[in-house]
C-alpha cells in the first residue's frame, strides 16, 4: 500500500504534525493475548461480591431476564450497526426503536417517546430542561424525594439555572412525601415563575405520591409536571398519562437491564403530544418508501444538535438505543401478564420483608404506602449495615450515606424486594439482623 | 427468512394475541396488591404484546437482518469510526461479576470493578497526555457537557465571570455548539477556510477576553491535522481561554499526538469510536473526558480514588466542592468500559501505535485509488489522517447524480454509505473512513464499487439516481413522516387482566 | 451483507493470508518439543487458514444468514419434527458447571449432572411406559443400535441362537435395516399394503423362529396411527421375538399412548426431535432407549445409579456382565440432555400432553387447508397424526410439475420445503409436520402458498419447474458433484511455521 | 381449527389409539416457569466441581476457546437448521461441512473425510468396520494401549466379529506402547486375515508409537492401518498420511469443545482417496448451480442408509455437524500458528509438571517420548487421589480405576496438562502430593 500512495514509510503520512508537539512514548503494558487477558479479567471480575442476598435497590433493580434477550442481544446485526443514517439498511433498528416508543408510551400513557437518553438521573435533567424551553420559564422545583443523585445531576445541568427544592411532609401518614403546601407556597412566588415540578413516583423511600394533586398545583400555576417514574412499577401503578403529567422521566434499568455497576442504562423521557417539538433526542417514525411499503424512518430531526446545532433541544447525539431494544425485548418477552406478575411479586415479597423485619425489632420509618421498597429503623444502622455485609446479606442502603444531612435517617435501611428476593434470602436477613442488632447494641 | 430476501416485519403489536405470551415467571399471589390504594393503581392495564416465544425471536432475528453492521461488511462511516468490535469485550461485559454489580455496592464488594475502572484512567491519560481522566460522560456530547462545565466552573473560581463565548468552527460537529449553549455560552461560529479547513488566523482573530473556550477538532473533520495547532492554543492560553479538543479522531493518532502534552486543557474521547466499544444501532456509548492540571479540581464527581493500601473506592458526595457535580446517576457506563478496558489490554502500547498507522494507511490507500481514478474530487491532496473527504462535485455537474445518490447505490453493492454532506463545508462531500481493521481486498472492492457508480453515473444515471435497487425498501418519504408525525403503534389486541387463568 | 441479498463466501481458505491470524493464546516456549523425536514430528505445518477476526466473524455470519433455520422461519420437515428451540435450554446447557465437567470426573464431584441424567431417566421412563432408560445414544441411529444388540444380547442369553432375522416395513427410516445389518441380522422387507400403511398381516405372516425382532414406527410414517398394533404386538410375542418401536413420532402422542403399557420391549426417542434439542445442521441429537423388564439386564454400561444415600454414582466397568457394554466413549451426549430436561420441565405432565395436542390438531388443520383446496392428493383421509402425507401425483399428471419442484418454489415464498419422496412407498409424496410451536397465521400462510404454488404450476408451470429464483444459489448438479467428487479444499498461501516471529 | 377440521374436540382427533392401547396419566411435575427452573438449573451447575485445578485428560482435553466461537454458534441460523436436504437454502451449512472437510484433511495428511461421527469411540469402531468392508476380512487387531473405553465400544460394535488385541512392551525404553513384535505375530495367522490394526497416537499413556513401522507392518499383511488420532496434537505431530496410515479415526473434543461431561462430541474420520466409497457417514462436495455458480451439496449418498437401506455403509444420519463447525471457528480462530502455540505449550507444561512431580516422589512411569500426558508412580495412588481432592486438586486419573485387571498399575496417575495449565496450579499440585504422600504413607 506504501508504494501505491507513494511513500516510503507510515511516518511520512504522519508528516503534519509538527516536530515539537509528537507524542512521547506510549508508556503502556505490551499486547495481551485473548486467553491472559481472560484469565485475568475473569479474576477480576470474581473480585466484585456479586454472591449476596441483596436488598438493595434505590433505584437499580434487579429482575429476570429471560435467556432470549440476551441471546438475540449478541447478534451482531444490532450491536454492530449505528445510527440509522441510511434507512434502507437500517429497518431493523429504525422498526426496534418505533417499536420501543411504543412500548413505553403504554407504560406511561404519553404519546410522545424520545429514542433514549443517557440514564434515569440526565433525563430528568432533559426532562427539566425542556420544560424550561416549553414554558419559556427558567425555575425547576424539585422534591426533596426525589432519588438524591438525581438532584445531583440536575444542580450540575442547572448550573445557570434556578432549582428550589420542595421540602416533605415530616410526620404523619404522609412523612416522607412532597410536601403540596409547601409546593403551593413555592409556585405562588410571583417573581420566580416555575417552569416545571419534578417529583418521582414511587419516591426515593419507595412511597407513593400524591401525583394527580401535585399536578393540579402545577399545571394551576402554570408549570409543567414532570413524573420520575420506575417503568416496572408502571405495570400496576397509575400511569404519568393517567394523572395529567406533562413529561415522564426515568430509569430504564429495571427493564432487564444488568446493573453492571450504573451503566449502560437506559433514560426514558416521554410526553404529550403538544410538546412534541420540545422533547430532545431522537424519533422514529413510519412513513412509506417509493413503492409505498411501510418504513421507518428518523423524523423531526430539526430538534435535533446536527441539524439546529446551538438552537437545539439537546446536545444529544449518541443515545442508547442498544439498552432501548434490550427493554423492548424483555418487556415483550414478558408480555402484559408476566410484566404485572413480576410487579406485584415484588410488592408480595416487600409485604413478607416488612413483617419479617418489623418481627425482628427494624419497623417501617414511613406509614405511607409502598410498592417494593421501603425504609426501616435499625438502631446504629451502619454499622449493623457492615455486620451483615460479613454475613453474606446485603441490606440494602444506609441512609445515612445516601442523605448524610438528615439527621432523622441515620438509623434507617432503605430496602427493597423483587421478583428475585426468595423467602429463604428474607429469612436469613431477618435472622443475621436479628443477631447484628443485639451484637451491635 | 432472509435466505429467501428480506423481510419487512408486521409491528410486534400487529403480531400480538391474546394468551399467546409465556409464563416466565410464577404468578403473584392475588392480594399482592392489596395494601395499595386503589386511586395509585392503574385501572387499564398496558397493552403490551402477547407473543409465542418462536413469533417473538423470529421478530428479532428478522428485524435484525435488515440491517447492515460491521459484523458482516464495511462501513466506511466518516467520523463514527466504525472498527471492529472483538468478540472478548462482549464476553468480557457479561461476566456475572462485572454485569451483576449494583451501582451503590458498597466499596469493599466492588474492587475488582474499581481497579478495573481505575487503570482505565491511567491508560487514557497516557494515551491523551491529560493529568487525570472522569470515566463519567454517557457519550461524546457528554463529555464535551462535562469539559465545557469545567471550563466554566474554572473561570467562575478565578471571579473571571465575563466569558461568555465559546468559539467553534462552522465545519464542527453540532454537538460541539449546542454543547456550548447548553452550558450557558453563546457559540460564535468561525467560518472555515475556502478550502474547508479549520481557519486558524479566524479563530485568532475571534479571541478575546469574553472567550471562555475554544473547541476545536484536531485532526479536523476532513480528516486533516492541523499543523499550526500549537500557534492556536498558544494564543488561546495568551487570551486567558481554554482550549477544547474534540477527540472523536483520536483514532488517527494514538502514539504520535497527545493532546495534553501539545497543550489542550480538555478533550473527550469516545471510546465507542476509538477503542472499538460497539455503536449498538446509536449508542450506548461512553465519553471519557482527559483535562490539564488546572481542571483537575473541577471534574466530575465521584472520582474512583485508590488509598495507599492499595484498595479502591469512589469519591463521597461532597467530598470535593469544587467538582461541577455529577453529570448522570451513576459512575459510569461500566459495561461500556469494561468493554474498552479489554480493547485496550489486546492491543498495548505497539499495538495502539499501529491501530492509527494502519486506519490512517487505509485511508490514505483508499484516497489515492479514488484519486487516481479521477472518477470523483479529491478536495485536498495532502495525505490525510485515519479519513478523507472526496467529493461527487463534478460528477454531479456532468450527470445529475449528487452524492446522496451515490450513498445510496454502494448499498446495492453490498456497502455501508460513508458519512454525506458532513462536514456541511465540502460540497457534495462524503467523509470516508475505512478504520484499521478492514483487508486491502475490502478496501479494494470499495474502491472499485465507488468508481463503477461513477461510471454508472455516466453511462445509465438511473441506476444511481433510483437506487437503492437491492435493499428491503426503497427510499423513504421523510417529508410526509415529519408531517405527520406517527411515533408509535396502538395495541391491536385488547388485553385481559389480571391473568386470564 | 445479507439485507442487501444473500453473499455466497469464498472459502475461508481463500481468505487466508499469511500474518493476518490473531495471537489467541502466547506463544509456546522455543524448546516446547525439544524432547520429542523428530521422526515423531510432523514436517510441513497443516495449511490451516490464517483470517482477521472481522474476516472471520463475518464468513461465518454471513454463511450463516444463507441457512434457513427455524429461528428465522418455518419448517414443516415431515418426520423431523423442527420444533422450536427454547432459548432457555441453550443457555442451561452452557453453564460453566454443565458445561465444564469433565466425563471422568469422580462421582462426587459430579453429582449435579448425574441427578440430572436420573431424573431426565425417570421422566423419559414415565412418558414411554418402558422400564428403565439409558442415555447413552448420540442418535436416534445410535439408539435403535443399542435396542437391537440388547435384543441380540437377550436371544442369546436365552440360548436361542437361531434368530436371525429383523422384519421392518418397507416404510421405514432408512437406519431401521441399516441398524438391522450393523447388529448381524437379516433385514427382511416387509411390502406396504396399497394405501402405503404398514401391513400388520403381512408382518404377522413373515413372522417365524427366525425372528429377532420386528421394527415399527408409530405413527407410521404416514402420519397414521396403527391401530391394530395391539395384535401385531401379541403376534410378535407369540412368535418369541421382541417389538420395536421407532419413536421418531413420539411427538403426535405424548401422554396418549405409553408403547411400553401396550407391549412393545424397546424404543427409542428422539430428543431433538421430540423434547426441541435443536438439530444444529444435521446434529448433534441425542437417542434415550427406553426397554421393558427383559431387556434391562442387557442395557448399555454405564448406568447412572441412585444409592441408598440419595447420591448418584456411574456404574463401573464390567459391574455388570449382562450389558451390551459401551455404545460410546462415555456417559452420553449430556450437553443435549441438558437441553431435553429444561424442555421437560418447563412443560410438565400437561404441557406435555398439550405439545401433542397442538401438534395433531396443526397438523389435521394443514391437511383440511390442502385437502379442501384441491390443489394436491391427500392420500389418507382419515384424521392424522402430528404430520401428513400430500401428493402432486395429480398436479404433476396435469401440469408435469412434480413434488420437487413445489418445494423449491415452496423457498421463493420463504418456507422450507416439507419432506419429499419420503416415505418411498407414496408416488411424489411430500410429508408434512407442522408441529405445535407455529401460530395459525403462519399455517395459514404456509397453505396458502401450497395453493399459491398449484395455480402457478397450471399458469406458469416454469416459474415452479425453474425455481427457487429468490435463494442465494439455483438448483445445483449434484451428478457432476458425485461424478467428480471435490471435497476438500486446498490452502492458498503458504504456512510459515513456527510463528514468522 | 377444530370447526375447520370438523370435529368438536381434540380427542376426536386421537380415535385411532384403541380404547385398551390408551395411556395411564403421566405422572410427572407441573411446568415448571422460565425463572424458577432457571435458578434450579443453575443450583444444580453448581453442584458439579468444575473449580478444581485439574490435570485430568485420558482423552479429554480442555483448551482456550476465544470468545467469538461460542457467540457464532448461538446464531440460530446455525443451530436451528436441519440436515441441508434443500440445498439452495442450505449453502451456511453446507459450506461450513466442506470448509470442515478441508481442515481435517489438512490436520491428518489424508483427502478424504466425512462430516462427522458420534465421537471418538464410535467413530474408532467405524473405522474398523470401514476396514473390514473395504479387506473383505472380518478380523481387527487392536492396541491394548488404546483407549480401555475405545476398546468396549469396539467390543460392542464387533459383538459379531473378530477383535483381538495387541500387547504392549512390557519393559524398556518402549515400555507402555505397542509391541511390534507381538502385531507382527498376529497378522501372520493366516486362518484369521486381518482387516486392520487400530493403535493409538499418542496412546492411552499419552505416549508416541511407532506408527510408521506398524503401518509397514499392517500393509505386508494386506491389512489396513487405522491411526486413532488427538487432533490437537496434530499441529506438531506426524499426520496419519505422513506415516502411511489409511484411516484415520479420533475425538475432535479438543478442538475447542466443552467437556459437558461426555458429549456432544466429534468423531472424526479420514481415509486415503482409495477408500473413498467405504467411509461412512455424510459428505459435501463442490459444484455448481444453473448459472455457473460456485456451491456446495451432499454427496455419494449412495453409501448412506436413506438410499442404500441395509446395504449402507453404516446407520448413521443424524450426526454432529454443529460440532464439526464448532471445531471448524475453532481452529480457523487460532490459525496455524495459534494451534501449534496450543499443543507446544501444553507438551512445555507437561515438561514442568513431569519436573515438579518427580522432584516430590513422582517420578514417570514409562521412559519413552510423550506430547502432553504421561503416568508417574505414586504411592497408594487411589487414596492420595482423593485426599488430592479433598484439597481442591484433580489429579489425573487413577490408573487403577481405568484399568483395574493390571496390577502394574495400580499405583499410577495419568496426568496432562495443556496451555490452560497454569505454573501455580503445577507447583499446588506438587505441594499437595508430597503432603498426601507423606500423610499416605
Ligand atoms: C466530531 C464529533 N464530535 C462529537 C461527536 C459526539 O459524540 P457522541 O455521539 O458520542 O455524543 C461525534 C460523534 O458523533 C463526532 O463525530
Ligand atoms: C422415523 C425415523 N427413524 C429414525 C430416525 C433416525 O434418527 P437419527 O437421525 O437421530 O439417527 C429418524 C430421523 O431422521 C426418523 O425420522
């Protein structure tokens, strides 16, 4: 190839860069063969403590994912080909994705479903950022129960932004949800007119929310609501759709996706048609091709970062598309009656975790009511958090590390249960708690 | 049934019927639900799809043969680095012990993950010449998001508040403007040279004390390095800005250019591009971003840290306040990584050196064989990096075929189109980028491709301007999808609830 | 490349070129083999091909996208049974501890599999009505070995040396007097009667002292249950030979009818027919034989054992003199047994019967399509089995299209063909089995291109006679092909050994 | 369906099974769904021991398998296909077989080979049923040094036949292989002619023969010379057609294919052009369809039992084409260069283990030369075998238990190593039988 180009040498081609900026030497280990480097990243990976019963969810849950997914998964034909540019040879991708907004404008009631964001934690800020654009607002309200690396992620996209916080209820049955008269007094602020109010449904303590009440409040003052939802609970649970959410944002984790330590994941964002030039990221329409055969195709690409560059919905350019035909797969592998049957399992096995760590002396913090996780009260929780690590269980998360600032919570476990957690995993955390409180007390 | 031709495929809800679906998992006790309040619960059930297990995979097995992929052929895509995907980073992703990993897992049950994700940051900041890498970005638009919002944090904590641009060249990829505008700036686009190079003495001109950054493509998006790269940064450090490398071509010069030592302050990779992490149909992707000394107290958090006895674990919220804070949920796309880590590994240090030797040789060999056939426009002659620009220009002025046309015919001939009127700079321009990994047979029989359809072009244009001639569907009205927007399918078939037995 | 039609490959082969291999694993020490004799060494290295990973990941996902297969489409093979593969039992076959046990491994360390081998045993023994089960055949050839050396074996422990003959209908599976003559005996024909059914009289005369054993298949290959075979069984018997019963169609009776409860002495299943253990392009299967009481002293060493204790051990060699000994290395095609035991229990005992059900009821509703179109014979009115017989003995007659033809043009319209001129005794009979896993659009697809094909054979009988025009290849010569066999081919290029390094 | 066919239920459809005939219930479990046998399957995986260092060969042999092989095998179009009997849609399979043809050829030096067997045994025994239809002779003379499960399956096969076997050197430098002398002796008895001689490359003691010398042999008595071969072992071995053998029979296992506790495995047979109308089984050659092109198909079926009935040159037909191009990615994965670094390094291996094992009172049972496999003598070597893995060490196998009628060894290991043999696991080894030797002694 050197003689055809007509070099001497490859450092010829390299001839541009100038003499004082070439690199210095790649100060890197030498070529692994397959079989060494296999050997040690299985080594590596046994490492990870993947063998315990674990109760913790917080967000990432854990369920069955039928051995076909992932075998069509590893087809090369999906994993090996990207974005659709020529839809001719991309139907299968382009019928997968229109297939996936589908799906999930069932799961939330919303007609309008982007082609996927990042993960849970930026589609929320996505989400909160369009209602900024659809309101011409610049203010976010954000509940206090929303997952706190969530709130992470939207103070660092909101860095010249305005985002208030709602605080919860403190006590009572409602302890531990958004707090609607303080959301009313936050929306009436004349001066600082709220775009949107994100509040997540169930929130981080597994509770559910008043959502169709918030979303009076919101949509009174003028501001969008914005539903952070967990999609498998979407099976049993009231959909965005259904209690006047303008935009549903979350984590598509749950749909079968490995938890392989916080990504790829997959971020859901849906809405209503009327803000349908608003929604940042990719869509995928039908359309017909010259002899009139259904096709699919990208569409309304003028929100889109390569088409309106500065004046674009998003930066977005890269999405998830691979995690957003993984869901689609699972969810149709599961179909409608396994998709409700691994919800309310969930919900069954958190009702015997409740009563069998409340027998156990760790009641629930909240009263309110839950789907599949929830916090309780340990008496010196960390610790006891660390104890049972030893013991093989993990339980869950400490709250304390999660909101270190709340004083109230530096006793509670936040633990969850799925379609996974099997009664003897139950009994055994019950029974190493039991024996973890009276040793640490 | 593809042996047979492709097949289109009824919609999965058009092939839904009632009590077809699998039990995959038992059934949940009646009163599951019981202790929840009736107005939290759904009152119609959603209308998922109920399938056969064989309906179902035959779908997807189906569906996927519509689509063109490296695994079976070449995708010369300009700028995307379509390479090869090896085989272990796939297995390595999967195994149980990476894959199973819960985000919040407490340190000490994740060590192998973190050493893991530790050495990768060494072995990018190596590679890029950078101080310290986050592995956090989702993507190369995410990474820039992070670069520019540390560009940002590190101009508001020298009280420097009056930078309110950053400048970007026209023949830029979008992500980099609309990056800029979502972090608070305003992008001030430089026009490019008449030759459709970056305009260095443009961009000079352009700086001042309201620039916060430039960002800045290097080699640029023609596939040209840029020699008087290091004039630039100097003038932008003189200017008290900071300098923003793109990294999606760092494919054409592992080993030969760190951006770090040169004197970038930030640059992202996309290990989706340079370190054969696959493209999945449009992502997932992951965008390590390397930065210089002064943004080091402004990356992401958390940053896996590794203590003196030689244990890992990731930096605590609010450990460090001058981080711009976290950009997603999570560490990172881990899976992603994993699978860039064991790129990284196979190839070593010799072995990275010669991926850019052989991508930017490739490219170099498909340049000359289309410019020797004088069939399309070579727009700059010098000889490029890991992709080129060649043009359909002329050939359009001669028959009426246009550049698209001649995307769409390669596919008949059994290849992927390269990247079209990118940048938008080059008329009629195509951005081909044959990657390291592809046999001079296949770089042969491209080459031999692309001068047959100029030939067509001339001898029976309609053959081109028609084509695709051979693919599952002909070309698309994309006028009437975004007239009508039809974004989903409506369940064909009601469903029964609970289950019906 | 397939989804802009099918690609034939060159051959891997032609593909190699010397240096382009990966190095899979480190190289050897320079004096690994300094200790072996050099007349011991070979001299000139296997010409085996050296390929890139993408060239050969790509040879052979593009290979493959030129097979049809039942995960892409439907494929009413008579007698095959191509059922659906559930993907469950492959990834159950490839866990590590399955998959990694080595076949000498100590009992005790193998005891997971080996409670496996029992229990699948135990089902097996229940569904045939037979006493016991060995595992050991790799096929359902293997197996009908196995029954018959065990027939052998039993004659001649009674000291009845004189049986020398096996009868077998002149319908039957080519293996049944192939295994007949492998295991010494005579195999004597027995004719069909006129309507291509088994003729029960006709074995009743034939049999004599002579007889070893008669072999049977029922249903027939007809699809037809023998409804007489309670006499026939008798008859056998009384004659002091032994029933066999060819289980391949085991699938039209699951949970109907036990051939052990209604006297026959051995059997053999087909797992990958009957119990979706995939047919992998011609095998691997799996042959379990199922024997009553007087064969189980005779069945093939080594048996999986259940002691007192619970645990599970291999019977030993020589524990057991009455066995016919080894049919095989070792224990069995376990890999594929793990693959029939997750079929059997994710159906369970109602599943099962179901299976059976749907797969008579599929097959009865193709053969009403056809029979109500008038567009082929159906020979047998009466209700079928889980497969029937068509015929275009009156098409062809009419048309001059003949059964070959309608199945080549069967694949232009994205079906396999069923199986044709099988059994021998129908004229331009095609059998076919739909099995229970296909949905009735997809019946009705497949019957309606069955007629599609009639009407074409009267309009334009060359669109049939000439196809299939849509598959990657058209017919081939397979004359020239035995004439001049070619099969192998040669290297390309040169091998440099050791390694040019 | 049932209105269409006419009949009111299912049951009408199963008339024909006799009142008397019909079956009893199955009495066996309820189904059994995906999630719950999956987590049962795997608990069951998991009481198999496939963690112990293993130096356990005896025909069976582990090697490194690059990830791509498995990922191209679970590609339904390949595992989901049948027989090629269509062979127009057929041509994956079908090249596949020919390309697999090919590459056995070019491993044991002979042209012609068929597209696989059940496995090593049954093929061996086709083999020598091969040479008896093509001598006409009814008399095989087997090595006693091949396989003792080899040998039963020929017992088995030649239930009616003649098979005898040939003795091994008892001492000396050729101790363990065949004795020439002894072959030479029985193919002179001229009432019993001899049809072929089976002897085993490396042998069942892992040592090499004298093939060359025993094929002359063979030849000058009219007999064939069947070579029973360890495919790996051929990348630096002398192929079967290099020292005159005229078929060659073998387990492709070790081409890359799981243990899975017996099978699925390869048989594999080869044999010179002159016997090309006696090797049994399938084989695919090459031609040319309507318009000239090059493809492939099934061919000279004539010696195959769908045409030739009882006639046939064997009963087979399903056989194990899945593995045959599982051995086929195999081997063209690593290449020439990448087997011939497989079998180096395992004999390197087995160099350090016969150092380590004789540095702690092991020493090799035999003097003559081996690849990767050989005995040594240990001390009551059934009980340190198990005391060995008690410690999590495989030792080989115990002579004794394969070979119980010869008291010469019962006091042997047969132990291997290959490139997955790794130094720590050979230093374990030694560790621990010098401690179970001392503690057995
Ligand atoms: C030059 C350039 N910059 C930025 C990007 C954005 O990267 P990503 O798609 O990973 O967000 C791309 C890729 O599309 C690119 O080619
Ligand atoms: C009726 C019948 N008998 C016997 C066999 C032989 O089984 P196998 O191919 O598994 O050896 C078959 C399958 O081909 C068959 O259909």
């Amino acid at each position: 190839m050197l003689s055809a180009i007509g070099v001497a040498s490859v450092d010829e081609l390299f001839a541009d860069i100038p003499t004082g900026l070439r690199a210095s030497r790649l100060n890197l280990p030498d070529a692994e063969p397959e079989l060494s480097l296999a050997t040690r990243l299985e080594a590596m990976a046994g490492r990870n403590r993947t063998d315990l019963a674990s109760f913790l969810g917080a967000g990432v849950y854990r369920h069955y994912s039928p051995a076909l997914v992932d075998q069509l998964l590893l087809r090369g034909e999906w994993y090996t080909a990207y974005t659709p540019y020529q839809p001719e040879v991309s139907q299968g991708t382009l019928q997968s994705i229109y297939e996936y907004q589908s799906l999930m404008a069932e799961l939330t009631g919303l007609d309008v479903v982007s082609a996927s964001h990042y993960d849970g934690g930026a589609a929320t800020a996505e989400a909160a950022l369009m209602a900024c654009r659809a309101t011409r607002r610049e203010r976010i309200l954000v509940s206090h129960a929303v997952h706190p690396q969530y709130r992470e992620v939207l103070r660092t996209y909101f860095a010249g932004l305005q985002l208030d916080e709602i605080p919860l209820v403190a006590q009572g049955p409602a302890a531990g949800t958004t707090d609607l008269v303080a959301l009313e007094r936050l929306l009436a602020e004349a001066d600082h007119p709220v775009a949107g109010v994100v509040i997540a449904q169930p929130d981080f303590f597994g509770l559910l929310e008043p959502m169709a009440e918030a979303g009076r409040l919101a949509h009174a003052a003028g501001a969008l609501l914005v539903a952070v939802v967990e999609p498998v609970s979407l099976a049993v649970l009231a959909p965005p759709g259904a209690y006047g959410a303008d935009i549903a944002a979350g984590e598509g984790q749950p749909l079968g996706i490995p938890p392989q330590y916080g990504g790829p994941y997959l971020g859901l964002i849906a809405c209503t048609t009327a803000l349908i030039r608003q929604i940042p990221g990719r869509l995928v329409g039908q359309t017909r091709d010259l002899d009139g055969r259904r096709a699919f195709v990208m569409t309304l690409q003028a929100r889109e970062q390569h088409i309106r560059r500065e004046k674009a919905a998003s930066n977005i350019c890269t999405n998830q598309a691979l995690l957003a035909l993984a869901a689609s797969i699972w969810l149709a592998a599961l179909g409608p009656h396994g998709l409700r049957d691994v919800a309310a399992t969930g919900a069954a096995r958190a009702t015997e975790l409740e009563g069998a760590l409340a027998a156990v002396g760790a009641p629930r913090v909240h009263a309110g009511a839950y789907l599949n996780e929830f916090a309780v009260r340990v008496p010196n929780a960390r610790a006891v958090h660390r104890r049972l690590l030893d013991r093989g269980v993990l339980a869950g998360l400490a709250l304390a590390d999660a909101l270190p600032d709340e004083p109230a919570l530096s006793d509670a476990l936040l633990v969850c249960a799925t379609e996974l957690t099997t009664p003897e995993q139950i009994t055994r955390f019950a029974t190493e708690l039991a024996s973890a409180i009276g040793g640490a007390a | 049934m593809s042996v047979v031709g492709p097949r289109l495929q009824p919609t999965i809800f058009e092939q839904s019927r009632p009590g077809r679906g699998v039990a995959r998992v038992a059934h949940s006790p009646k009163d599951a639900l019981a202790r929840i309040p009736a107005d939290q619960l759904r009152s119609v059930p959603p209308g998922l799809p109920e399938l056969s297990e064989p309906d179902l995979v035959r779908h997807y097995v189906n569906l996927s043969q519509l689509n063109y992929a490296v695994d079976a052929g070449f995708y010369p895509l300009g700028s995307c680095t379509m390479k090869w995907n090896p085989k272990i980073n796939e297995w390595a992703a999967r195994l149980p012990g990476f894959a199973g990993l819960h985000p919040m897992a407490p340190d000490e049950t994740a060590q192998g993950t973190l050493q893991l994700l530790w050495e990768l940051e060494q072995w990018l900041a190596e590679i890029s010449g950078m101080r310290a890498v986050t592995l956090q970005p989702a993507a190369g638009a995410h990474g820039e998001l992070a670069g520019i919002l540390m560009v940002r944090a590190y101009h508001l904590a020298r009280g420097d508040a009056d930078r309110t641009e950053v400048l970007v060249p026209d023949s830029a990829h979008g992500t980099n403007p609309a990056t800029a505008a979502m972090a608070g700036y305003t992008a001030v686009t430089i026009p490019s040279r008449p030759d459709g190079a970056v305009d260095i003495d443009a961009f000079r001109a352009a700086l001042g004390p309201r620039t916060a950054a430039i960002m800045i493509t290097n080699p640029s998006t023609l596939g040209l390095f840029e020699s008087r790269i290091g004039d630039l940064i100097e003038a932008v450090h003189a200017a008290g800005a900071l300098a923003y490398m793109d990294g999606a071509n760092l494919n054409a010069i592992l080993g030969r250019f760190k951006p770090g030592e040169a004197g970038f302050d930030v640059m992202h990779i996309n290990t989706h591009k340079t370190f054969s992490t696959p493209h999945g149909g449009g992502g997932p992707g992951a965008g390590p971003v390397g930065v210089g000394e002064r943004l080091v107290p402004f990356l992401p958090s958390p940053r896996v840290l590794r203590e003196p006895d030689g244990t890992f674990r990731l930096e605590r919220t609010g450990e460090r306040p001058t981080s711009i804070g976290r950009l997603r949920t999570f560490v990172g796309s881990t899976g992603v990584l994993v699978r860039a880590y064991a790129y990284l590994c196979s190839h070593g240090a010799a072995g990275l050196a010669e991926v850019s030797d052989d991508a930017v040789l490739a490219a170099n060999y498909l340049k000359h064989r289309l410019a020797e056939s004088g069939a399309y426009d070579i727009p700059f002659a010098r000889h490029c990096m890991h992709e080129f620009i060649a043009s359909a220009a002329t050939l359009k002025r001669a028959t009426g075929v246009r550049t698209l046309d001649v995307a769409k015919r390669l596919l008949d001939k059994g290849f992927h189109a390269p990247t079209v009127y990118f940048p938008l700079t080059v008329e009629e321009g195509m951005l081909i980028e044959p990657t390291e990994t592809e046999s001079i047979e296949t770089l042969d029989a491209f080459a031999d491709a692309l001068i047959e359809i100029a030939r067509e072009a001339h001898d029976h244009s309609e053959l081109v301007t028609e084509a695709p001639h051979g693919a599952p569907v002909r070309r698309l009205d994309e006028a009437g999808a975004a007239r009508q927007p039809d974004l989903r399918a409506r369940p064909m078939a009601p469903i029964d609830t609970p289950c019906p037995d």
